[in-house]
C-alpha cells in the first residue's frame, strides 16, 4: 500500500484512468449520430449482415464511414425494409452499367438501392428499385447532388457519402412516420368498429333476457292475452 501512497505514484494513475475511460467512451461512441428530423437511429442493431453492401474497392472510404453506412441499412432494413449498397471503384467508363452490376452481384432486394463513385472520374450513379425508387423520384432532381456533388469533386467522400445517408434517413424517416400514421389511424377505425359491434351484441344479449323476463311474466300458458306490449331496444 506505500506504494501507491507516494505522491507521484497516485498522479499517474489517476491519469492513466481518466485515460482508459476517454479510450472507452471513444470505443462505446456509436459510428452516427442520428440526423435532425430523422427516426432515432438504433446503435444496438447489428451490422454484421450489411457489411457486406460497401465496398471500398477505391479505397476512399474510411472505417468510420463504412461502419455509419452499415448502421443505416440495418435501421433501414428494420423499419421499411430497404438498404442502400455503396460502391467505390477506380474507375468506370459506364456508371450505370456498373451499377447494375454490383447491384446483381450482391444480390440486393427489389426495394433497395446501390450508390456508385469512381474516383478517377470523380463521379458517382444512384440506382434504385421499387419503394426506394419511388422516394427518390418525388424528390427534387437535384437531392442526390446537392449531397454528393461538391464533396467528391473536393476527393472528400467520406463527407459525400455520410451527407447523402442523413438526408435519406430524413425522407425515409418521413415515410415511415406516415406509414405509422396510417396505420395507427386505421387501426384506431377497426377498434371502434370492434366497439360498436361487442356493444351491439352486448344490448342483443341484454334485449334477450329483457324478453325472456317478459315471457315468465305475461306469455306462461294460461294467462291469456298480455297486458303490455313487448318493445325491442332497437326496433
């Protein structure tokens, strides 16, 4: 115990621990934050199934984006079922081409979408099919641009590609907030015609005792003509 009582000894701890917990809250920080006006991102999803959609075949990717992009297909792929593969290649007479050609070697779903930027080119494609497709098509013509062109053509395509994911996870977020709507409306309309019909029945059953009652009382053999005129509760 004299050892860690000498002054010195107990100053070099003490910041090799504040050390070691900067270290953890950096390993424990999630690759993304989530973008203002988009669903809360869930950093606990796993990724290891969407690694495989980015390909840094350029190598002008970073981890870090790498890891944000793998994240957002696994919150995509959890709320509406889509994802968007990211490709980087050297370089590409014909982008679109090369689009479809990823996107049929990774085998990506009917509502996905594939990015692809060649960096000798300096230019990138956006293909999408199916929901995804038809987000983008209600968007302004210059969405995708207004993300990714001045960042790639700076070489920054870390930024590039982060810009554009945030601002689909807005559009998308939006989509899904909808689709909730809708469906929390329509499911509040088959909760009331559930309502009325358990209250429908409920006042039938009610209508049958009131009458089983009137029977006992005016229609038991003998009794003769009743002196008060049964009424339904509804008719």
């Amino acid at each position: 115990m004299k050892f860690f009582q000498k002054r010195g000894v107990a100053i070099v701890v003490l910041i090799l621990a504040i050390v070691a917990s900067s270290a953890w809250g950096l390993h424990k920080t999630p690759a993304v934050s989530t973008p203002e006006g988009g669903e809360k991102l869930d950093p606990s999803l796993s990724t290891a199934a969407f690694e495989q959609y980015v390909r840094d075949e350029a190598n002008v990717l970073s981890d870090k984006t790498e890891k944000a992009v793998s994240l957002y297909n696994a919150n995509w792929d959890k709320m509406f079922g889509s994802i968007m593969a990211v490709v980087t290649v050297q370089s590409s007479d014909n982008l679109e081409n090369t689009a479809y050609d990823y996107a049929d070697t990774m085998q990506l779903g009917s509502n996905d979408a594939i990015l692809v930027i060649a960096k000798q080119q300096q230019d990138y494609y956006l293909v999408a099919s199916g929901d995804f497709y038809d987000l983008l098509s209600g968007l302004s013509q210059s969405f995708v641009a207004s993300c990714m062109a001045d960042n790639v053509q700076k070489g920054d395509y870390d930024a590039a590609v982060c810009s554009l994911c945030a601002a689909l996870h807005v559009e998308l977020s939006q989509q899904y907030q909808q689709s909730e709507a809708a469906l929390d409306e329509a499911a509040n309309g088959v909760m009331f015609i559930m309502i009325l019909i358990i209250f429908f029945v409920l006042w039938i059953m009610l209508d049958g005792m009131r009458y089983r009652r009137y029977r006992r009382r005016y229609m038991m053999p003998g009794m003769g003509v009743p002196t008060v005129m049964y009424h339904p509760i509804f008719w």
